[in-house]
C-alpha cells in the first residue's frame, strides 16, 4: 500500500503541470484537505476510539489562525501551527480525563460530540471578533501573497499535496511501531493489555493528539484556501459527522481509505449541489446519514476493504 501512495503522491505532484482547469485544482485540493482531516479521524476510529468531536479540533484551528492574521498580523505560516497547537492542547484536556476515568465506548463519543458543539457555539458568541454565525474573512494581502498565505490554485495545489502526503506518512509511522500493536490490544481489552504492562492512558493519549493534530491541520489549511470560516462548516456537529462518513466509506483500516472517502465525499457534495442547488437545503445531510447507515450495514470495512477483500478472496479459495 505504502508504494500506491508514494506513486499517487508523485502523480498528484506532477498534475498541475498538466494544465488543468481550475475547478478540477478546486476539487483536487478539497479533496486532499479533507483526505488529510479523514486520515487523523481514522488513525483513532480504526482502534475503537470513537469521536464526533474533530470539528471542535477544526473549528479551534482554523480560528485560531484567522484571527491571529486579521488582529494580530502574525502570518498564516505561524498562525497555523499555532492553531494547531492549540487544536491539539484542547484535545489533551478533553481526552485525559475521559481516559484516566475509563470513559470509553459511546460515552467517550458523546463527550467528544458535546466538546464540538461547545466550540461552535462559544465561536457564536465571540461574534465581535468571528463574525458569529455570519462567518468572517481572513484580511487580503495581495501585495504579500506568500506571507499570507494566499495563492493562486497552483500553489495551493503542492502546499495541499505536501499536507496530504505528510498525513499518509503518519500513518505508515505509526503502523509501523509498537503502538500500533499496543493500541490494537487495548482496543480488544483494556485490562488485559494494562496486565501486560501497556500504559494504556498514554498510548490512548498519544493517538488522540496525532489524530487531533492531523484533522486540525487540514481544516485550517482548507479555511485559509477558501478564505471563508463559518462555524457550522468548521466546527460542531456537521463537519464531524463528515470526516465519520468519509473516513468510513472510504474505509479507516487502510492507508488510503480517508482518500478514497474524501474523493467519494467531495464528488457527493459537487453532485447535490449541482443537482438541488438551494432547492433542498438538508440534501447532503439527509443524503451522507443514508449512505452512513447503509455502509455500516454492508461495506463495514469502506471502498477500499471492499476491493480488499475482493483481492485476495480468489486466493483464499485455492
């Protein structure tokens, strides 16, 4: 798998080159963001950890940046580090808790869903600053495009490429170490590893950050393209139960399953909207809770385990 990835990261490098028209750039980068979002929301759910939180991650992110930018002036460069450290502290104080006190299961997911909603409402309510639920624009700069982070398609392209590719290297870091193993035991039973000397809290801890830091940097890298943040597309419970669905379609057991489902998720939305476009408001909603109860039921393991498993079934059989 890993040699798929470095062959399409090599592709996806040299396609802008190709001259393609600048709404397939559009839909490229969406995807790659996403799939980078997707990719830190699998690397918890495929051990059992459950979140309908990212969007708080996002939301924190992505804020943090802009208003950094708009009020202070510090470069998008710095602010989104920034963001994401601080994504990534807030994920530390809702997670340690939840894990030193054993909340696991649906309750852990429940926790995380209610964190979301808080960041989008406390996101409301510093409309002086957000712009609230009207959303805001980060300051244009085109005498310093560089600095602030605000090129055209092309360069956002590799900026978007390098994001994703640095999300599947992760991956493949973190598949590669014990803590894959260590995680895989806990999620089958957390007393039993603990008796075999795993530190549980840690290990849990330490792919909660990573998974948090991943879909943070994403959403304020996606934020600062489109030059646009609103709350309910970067924090709560929609964008939330977006990453679920992609990350689930696509199948969060491999390495390029959040792609598969970020580039399942992105034609998805293109089509509703071109198909309804304000004639049915609640399509997508309506449309990704379907699709998520149908994939659950019978593709468990996502597009790309489907494939999988087709792969190597003939092989079995002989």
């Amino acid at each position: 798998m890993i040699r798929i990835a470095i062959a399409l990261f090599v592709a996806l490098a040299a396609l802008p080159l190709l001259g393609l028209p600048d709404y397939f750039l559009h839909l490229g980068i969406a995807t790659m963001l996403s799939a980078l979002s997707f990719t830190g929301w699998a690397l918890m759910g495929r051990f059992g950890l459950v979140s309908f939180g990212h969007g708080a991650f996002i939301g924190i992110a992505a804020y943090t940046m802009a208003l950094l930018w708009n009020e202070v002036g510090l470069s998008p460069w710095l602010g989104v580090p920034a963001g994401v450290a601080l994504a990534v502290a807030a994920a530390a104080l809702l997670a340690y808790p939840c894990f030193r006190l054993r909340v696991v299961g649906h309750y852990f997911a429940l926790v995380t869903l209610a964190a979301g909603e808080i960041v989008r409402i406390l996101i409301i309510a510093l409309r002086d600053h957000t712009g609230g639920s009207l959303g805001m624009t980060p300051r244009l700069a085109p005498d310093n495009s560089f600095a602030a982070m605000q090129f055209d398609k092309h360069g956002f392209w590799w900026l978007a490429v390098a994001a994703w590719g640095f999300g599947i290297l992760v991956w493949w870091w973190i598949d590669r170490s014990m803590s894959a193993k260590a995680l895989a035991a806990i999620s089958e039973d957390e007393d039993a590893a603990a008796s075999i000397g795993i530190r549980v809290t840690r290990e849990k801890m330490m792919i909660t950050l990573i998974s948090a830091g991943l879909a943070a940097l994403g959403g304020a890298l996606g934020a600062q393209y489109r030059l646009y943040l609103n709350p309910e597309s970067l924090a709560g419970i929609g964008i939330s139960l977006q990453i679920v669905f992609g990350a689930l379609a696509g199948g969060m057991y491999s390495m390029l399953g959040p792609t598969v489902g970020a580039a399942f998720t992105i034609a998805l939305e293109e089509t509703l909207r071109v198909s309804f476009g304000t004639a049915f408001i609640g399509a997508a909603p309506l449309v990704y809770g379907v699709l998520l109860v149908l994939f659950i039921l019978f593709l468990p393991r996502g597009i790309v385990g489907w494939f999988e498993r087709k792969r190597w079934a003939p092989r079995v059989g002989r």
